[in-house]
C-alpha cells in the first residue's frame, strides 16, 4: 500500500487531505491532486505541484493532445489512468491552475510539507519511498 496527501489552502485554515489506495505513486498523485480540486472552488486559483517529471508534462505538454487523441497514446493505445486524466482535465478548465515542479522533497516547500504528511499518515519515517503497512 502506497500512501498519497495532498494540502489545500484555499482557505484561511489550511485543509489536509490524505488517503491510501493500492496504486502506482502516479496514480496517487493524480488521485491526490483531483481531491484537492474537489474541495476549492471552480473560482480558485490553484497550483498543483509534483515532483514528477513525468505527471509534469502530461500536466503541461501531453494533457492537450491526449485530449484531442480521445484520452489514448499514440497507435491507439489506452493511456494509462485515462479516467484520471480526464476526471483532471475537466476540473482544471473549471478553474485557474498553475503547475509546479519541484525536485526537494525534504526543503520548505509546499511538496515537503506533503511528502512529510504522507509519511506521518502511514507511520514511516524514512524519507524513503517503500511499501506500506497492509
């Protein structure tokens, strides 16, 4: 089990959000980042931060043309948690997002903060990526 949180401060009380779900970290961070989004309103700004490279630029670059593609990769194949990204892509149009990536884990930034909930939620301490309790 793989654990995922996410902090919403659209409010004067910052908001947490965490949550479990046997998934990949992509999956998580997607789920993670559609919570999120359901608890602001559509006349929020927001920004969404990952520290993937990879959810970056299907956040930034690829999201427009999956969407044109009908939400599947080149050649016709399904793209992997194309529900995700289409559940995503519609709350993002409802409102102003901006997108950050952001490699420190462990510094002040916002990320940090979500990595440390992240690991205070499933007991773990390390700073280590593993399985979960389960």
């Amino acid at each position: 089990m793989a654990a995922s949180a996410a902090i919403v401060t659209a409010a004067a009380k910052p908001r947490i959000l965490h949550g479990t779900a046997e998934a990949s970290i992509d999956g998580l961070e997607l789920l993670a980042m559609l919570a999120g989004l359901a608890v602001v309103p559509p006349t929020a700004t927001v920004r969404l931060i990952t520290r993937s490279t990879r959810l970056y630029r299907g956040l930034t670059v690829e999201r427009e043309r999956w969407r044109a593609a009908g939400w599947q990769r080149a050649g016709g194949q399904p793209l992997g948690y194309g529900g995700l990204w289409q559940r995503l892509d519609t709350a993002i149009h409802e409102r102003t997002v901006r997108f950050s990536h952001e490699r420190d884990l462990c510094g002040p930034s916002p990320l940090g903060r979500v990595h440390g909930l992240a690991r205070a939620a499933t007991g773990r301490g390390s700073r280590r990526a593993g399985p979960g309790p389960g």
